[in-house]
C-alpha cells in the first residue's frame, strides 16, 4: 500500500512531527478545544473559589454560622470570597491554562505562541495601553448607558443588584485599599489576560484570523462575567485588549490596560462611592462632549499602534 512508502524513522520524519502541536497531530480544532477550555476553566475556578472562600468562611466563625443567614451577611466575608477568586484564577485561569495551552504548539515556541514577551517597544505599549485605556473611559459609560436600555430579566437586574451593593459596602468599609488591589486588579489583569488574550486569542487567530478572534474573544470575555446588563462594556473592552495583544505582539500591554482599568475603579469606590455606584439608567447618559472626545483620543492611539504594527508586518512567528 502507498502508505508503506513512508519512512517514518526517518530523521527528517521525526524531527518535523516533534515540532507539529498536539492539536496538529491528532486532527482537533484550535477553536474548539479553547471553546472546551473556557467553559472548564470557568466551572473550575468557581468550584475552587467556593471551597477555598466556604472553609476560610467557617474557619473565621468557628464553625457558628447560620447557612440561612449567611447570603445576607456575605459582605463581612468578602475579603475572604476575594481571597478564594483569586486562589481559583491563579490556579485554573492562569497557570493550568499556561500548561493546557501547550496543546496547541510545540514546547520550543509556547511562550512566542502566548505573547508572553517584553520586546523593544513593549514599553512604549504599556504607556499607551494605560492612556487608552484613561481616555476610554467616557465611551464605556455611554456603552453601559446603551447597555441599561435593554430589557433584562429581573432575575438577573437582581442578582447584580445584590454584587454590586455587596462591592459597595465593602469599598465604603475598612478595608486594606493594596490588599484588594491586589485581588481586584493584579490576579484578574494577570489571570484572566493569560486565559483570553495569550491563549484563547491566539486559537481562535489560528482557525480564522486575527480580526473574528478580536471580536468573539472579546464576546467570550463579557459572557463570562455573567453580568448580562454590563455586556456591552465588558465585551469593548475585551475586543481592545485583544486589539492591544495583537498589535503589540506582547501580552504585558493588555495586562497593564486591564490593572490600570480595575484598579481605578478600586480607587474610585473607595474614595468617590456616590460617583462610582450611581444607578445607571436610561436617564443617565454621559455627555455627548465627553463621548466625542474619548472617541477621538482613542481612535487616534489605535490608528498610531495599527502604523506601528505596519511597519514590521512580519515580526511575529512562533510556529513552524
């Protein structure tokens, strides 16, 4: 038969399946597999935040805890439900998807395959990312103001409801500002850039292309926050640290845009609640002006990058 032709001891043989991912030898689809991945990773990460959060959770009270009372006291306990998000990013989101990602390249290129590098003009990136990401601002509140005029389930509206006032008390409390900067910003500007923009971008990239990955990795990014009323918003921005991935051809731009964006928010709760928390409705549109002009600084930043990323079209490879 024409297959026996095949030397497959052949050094030459042997050298080229060494380089092929796992996905490329066993005939699986990059996509699908990261489409697999998120939803695993997702249940894994909640399972393991709820273990870690429940045992310290029962460890601080002694074990004297009505479980009737305890979703209305949650708030008392929300350093120790951050502490249990965090253990579950870095754990599943962040490390374990490092490792699972190899699946889709040969061990010699897995970092270039993740974007997970510091290159020349890295730097320059990640002072730009953390601009665009300031100037941004105005355009994602008119996205939640477009956001909130979209029938919600009242479930929903109400669960939200319940995690944002649960945020607000705890900001408005005595709490350690670095302490939740570290769980608020770093873990998940780390984590969840690792999931979604060094690895979930970079298979979706493969089986169609960078532009469809921008955009449904940056849907996947707002589904997975489960807050249907903030889709808007969360999928922007998902799809502009996506943009900034690519276009810097580095991880660490997208990382510092998402820490600088969580981070203020921190900041801003803690120090301005009444601004940070107001109610967005449909009667509560930002400024024209202000959405005009974010617009324009941001269209600018991105039209500058784009030229950039123009100019050493090929500067990028880490597959054979």
């Amino acid at each position: 038969m024409e297959k026996d032709s095949v030397n497959w001891h052949d050094p030459s043989h042997i050298e080229h399946n060494n380089h092929r991912s796992w996905i490329e030898r066993n005939g699986f689809s990059d996509w699908a597999l990261a489409l697999l991945w998120i939803i695993a990773a997702f249940f894994l990460f909640q399972f393991t935040a709820m273990v870690v959060a429940g045992v310290l959770i029962v460890s601080r009270s002694e074990g004297d805890i009505d479980p009737a009372q305890m979703m209305a006291s949650l708030t008392e306990y929300l350093d120790l439900m951050f502490i249990g998000n965090s253990v579950g990013q870095i754990l599943f989101l962040g490390l374990a998807t490092w490792f699972f990602a190899r699946l889709h390249t040969s061990s010699d290129s897995h970092r270039s395959f993740m974007r997970f590098k510091f290159r020349d003009d890295s730097l320059q990136f990640v002072l730009l990312a953390g601009l665009l990401v300031i100037a941004v601002q105005p355009t994602i509140w008119f996205l939640s103001w477009l956001n909130a005029l979209i029938p919600m389930p009242e479930a929903f509206s109400n669960i939200q409801s319940s995690q944002m006032e649960m945020i607000e008390n705890y900001l408005r409390g005595d709490h350690l500002v670095w302490l939740t900067l570290f769980h608020v910003a770093l873990v998940p500007a780390f984590c969840e850039e690792i999931l979604y923009r060094s690895y979930v971008l970079r298979a979706f990239e493969k089986s169609w292309g960078i532009w469809p990955a921008i955009v449904i990795s940056g849907l996947l990014f707002g589904l997975y926050h489960v807050q249907l009323s903030n889709l808007l918003p969360l999928a922007s921005l998902g799809m502009l640290f996506a943009y900034l991935t690519w276009v810097s051809r580095s991880i660490f731009p997208a990382i510092a845009a998402h820490f600088i964006n969580n981070g203020g928010s921190v900041l801003v709760g803690t120090h301005y609640p009444e601004s940070a928390f107001a109610e967005m409705t449909p009667e509560s549109m930002p400024p024209l002006w202000a959405v005009i002009i974010s617009l324009l600084i941001c269209t600018y930043i991105v039209y500058w990058m784009y030229n950039q990323y123009q100019q050493n079209p090929h500067g990028e490879a880490y597959y054979v």
